[in-house]
C-alpha cells in the first residue's frame, strides 16, 4: 500500500536525527571553511557556513538534486521533485497518485486572498502581488495554530509539512490568477481535478496548449528551476526566516521578496531582451557574424552579456541544455530561438577573447525566456513569477527538513571594519 510524503519523511527520520547529532557531538570542531576580508565583504560568497541536503552545485557538474544529476531528472514532473528533495527518493507510481491527491486536497485558495490582489494598485509588480498573497494566506498556517496550542520541538516538521504542502498546493494557482489579474486577461480560471501541477498552472494561464506542448514546457521549467543549493538570497532568506520559527508563509514570502531583486530572479527577462534587441537591431534571427559583432559593441560598451557566466558553475549549464535540447524538439523553426542557439555559439568564443569573463559559458536564463516567450508568456515582469512557483518547492523542502532536524537559529557574527583593519595589520 502507498504511504504518504508525511509517512514516508517520518519513517527517514529517526536516521538523519541521528547523522546530525553525531556530527553535532563527534565532529563539531572540526573546521570547513576559512574566511577572508573579500569574502566578509564581498557577501559571503564562497564561505561554507550551512547545510543543505536538498541539493549541491558542482562547478564542474552543476545542478545535483539529492545526488542526481538534474539532466538525468528532464523527463520527471514537479510533483515527483518535490518528493525527492524532501526524502531523497523518487515516488513510485502509487505514491506519486496518493501524493498528487493529497496535494489538491490543499488546492483551496481563500477568497480573501483573490480580495487582496484585487485591491492592491495597478501598478503593483506581478512579484509583489504574489508575495503578498502567500503572506496574507499566513491565516492558514498550521504551524502557528498547533505552535500557540503546545507542541513538543520534535513535532514542529508536522504542521512546517502541512503549511509547505498549503503553499504547494496554492502557489500555482496564485500565480495564474496574479497574470490574469494584473494582465486584464479575463475571468480566473479554476484549477483542475485531474491536471498534473504543471499543466494545471499553464491551463490557468490561459495559455495555447499547442498540442500538449505547453504543459510539457511547463513541466521542464518548474523542475528546472527547483532549487539550487542554500545559500542562494531566496533560499537563505527563507531559512534564516524560517530559523527563527516563522512558519512557512512567513518565510516563503521572504524568500520570494528576494527572488524579486533584479541580481536574482530578473536574469532570464535580461537575457531575453539582449536577444530581442539583437534581432531588432538587424532585422530578425541575425547571422554569426552580425552576432559577433553585436556581442562585441555589447562588451565595449561597459556592459555584460546576460545568461553567460555564472557565480559557480565553470561549465554550461546542463539546465541550458536542457532548454535548448527541449528548443531544437518543439520550436527550431521559431526565429528567436534560433538566435539564442546561434548565440550559444558564438558569444562564449568571444568571451574568451575578450578575456575578462572567468566563465564564458551560458547559464540557465540564456535560453528559458525565450521558450516562455514562443508558449504566449511575453510579459517580462512576469518571468520572476514562474521562477517562484518553481523555486518554492526547493525553499519548502528545505524548511521542512531543517524543522525536523531541529537548526538553530541563524546568527552569524559581524565584525565592524575596525576590527577587519585590526586583524590585517596583525
């Protein structure tokens, strides 16, 4: 008989307890990381000082979903992502149904939410209107009801599941209703008994299914984007949040506040309107040479040329691929992603001779707007939004798992530049 994401999470449990106190007891002196002035100044970056099982980063690899490479993972769907961030194992069929059954049932959006959006301002930002929901659904959280009732700390995952289980179960369906609402595309469109998370989301859109092919493009962006290790600012805003006992409204809605920062979430609507402004510029898809040249006016400029590089990653993106693999089966003859293609091969040779760029290769936003763009998604400001949706499975996994395992609170220490002056002339 299938069990449950709970029954399955608890049955784990009493073994990770035990992995983290013997770390804790055995090996808590042990160092990890050694820090320097530039990194104390420059945001931490590179400094190990948390833990994330959910995923890893590989410079050389990329994107590892509890040790699965995420190429090897293109072909799964959200609902079996979420199953495995959490306990480290894919769904068999029968959980996958009790799982997606279970999810649904969490499915009710409360109508005070859709009075919220209805009455902020016009101009509210596609983000800000998402974030503010979940934060008004706050009113629903479990956690906070069975935390003022008394409940033992062993306990916390419980209620942390059924609130992260809430903003899966709604998130989606939110989302759509923030690009009808604030796109003036219509009556909300009701959320399916019987579609899959993905497909659902695009069918309350309202977007052309195209034969199917805009579900499954659905699909290939939310599992993409899932997570990407703890230290990025949306899944350490929402930790550090959540490590104070916030629950998971309260924390996710951080979290999205600091995907909406433009050095995070707005990278892929960057990228995409490079690659408009080329074909603009020239008239459609644009040759090699002229894209050569373009990239090289871009650089000169002072700017940079968005989706290549990468804070981590030393190789392509192998979510890229992943894009450009899904591009070349469903949409090679559509001349803007032809001219993303035509870009991934021709601006990393010119990054190498520019010389500046430590990576030259293509990140993940190089390609996704451009899929986004030739599925009926060309509102820009909305790009963040899907990246949310996505993103929150790996924030809510992460949360759930760290309310298990009982992390403290977060608090590093800061020292004052006086101190850092101290310490270089020592």
């Amino acid at each position: 008989m299938a069990k449950t994401l709970k029954e399955t999470f608890a049955a784990q449990l009493p073994k990770l307890r035990e992995e983290r106190v013997t770390l804790l007891k055995k090996h808590g002196d042990v160092g990890i990381s050694q820090v320097s002035v530039a990194q104390a100044i420059g945001g931490m970056r590179g400094i190990k000082g948390m833990v994330c099982d959910t995923s890893v980063v590989e410079p050389d690899k990329g994107l590892i979903i509890r040790g699965r490479p995420i190429m090897d993972l293109v072909d799964k769907i959200p609902e079996e992502i979420f199953w495995l961030l959490l306990t480290g194992d894919l769904p068999d069929a029968d959980e996958l149904k009790l799982f997606q059954k279970e999810l649904k049932s969490y499915g009710e959006v409360p109508n005070y939410v859709w009075k919220v959006l209805k009455a902020m301002p016009k101009t509210s930002h596609p983000m800000a209107m998402l974030d503010t929901a979940i934060l008004a659904m706050e009113n629903e959280s479990a956690f906070r009801e069975r935390y003022t009732e008394g409940m033992t700390k062993m306990d916390y995952w419980e209620p942390t599941l059924e609130d992260a289980m809430r903003v899966m179960g709604t998130i989606h369906t939110i989302a759509a209703g923030v690009y009808r609402i604030h796109y003036k595309k219509g009556d909300l469109i009701p959320p399916s008994k019987k579609l899959d998370w993905a497909g659902d989301y695009a069918k309350m859109l309202g977007l052309p299914p195209k034969k199917g092919e805009t579900a499954k493009m659905m699909r290939l962006y939310l599992t993409l984007h899932c997570d990407h290790e703890g230290g990025n600012v949306s899944a350490n805003t929402c930790h550090t949040v959540g490590s104070a006992l916030s629950d998971a409204f309260y924390a996710v809605s951080a979290g999205l506040n600091g995907l909406a920062g433009p050095l995070h979430g707005l990278a892929n609507q960057e990228c995409l309107n490079w690659v408009l402004e080329t074909m603009d510029k020239f008239g459609g898809a644009p040759s090699d040479e002229q894209i050569r040249d373009y990239a090289w006016e871009t650089l000169n400029s002072g700017k940079v040329i968005p989706g290549y590089g990468h804070a981590v990653l030393r190789v392509t993106d192998p979510r890229f691929s992943a894009f450009n693999a899904f591009g070349k089966t469903y949409m090679k003859k559509d001349p803007v992603f032809q001219t993303v293609d035509r870009v991934f091969n021709i601006v990393p040779e010119v990054l190498k001779e520019h010389g500046k760029a430590k990576n030259p290769w293509p990140n993940v936003d190089a390609g996704s707007g451009a899929l986004l763009y030739y599925y009926g998604l060309k509102e820009f400001q909305y790009y963040t939004v899907l990246f949310s949706v996505s993103r929150s499975m790996g924030m809510l996994t992460q949360l759930v798992l760290n309310r298990a395992l009982g992390t403290a609170i977060t608090r590093p220490k800061s020292v004052s530049s006086e101190w850092l002056w101290g310490q270089i002339k020592k």
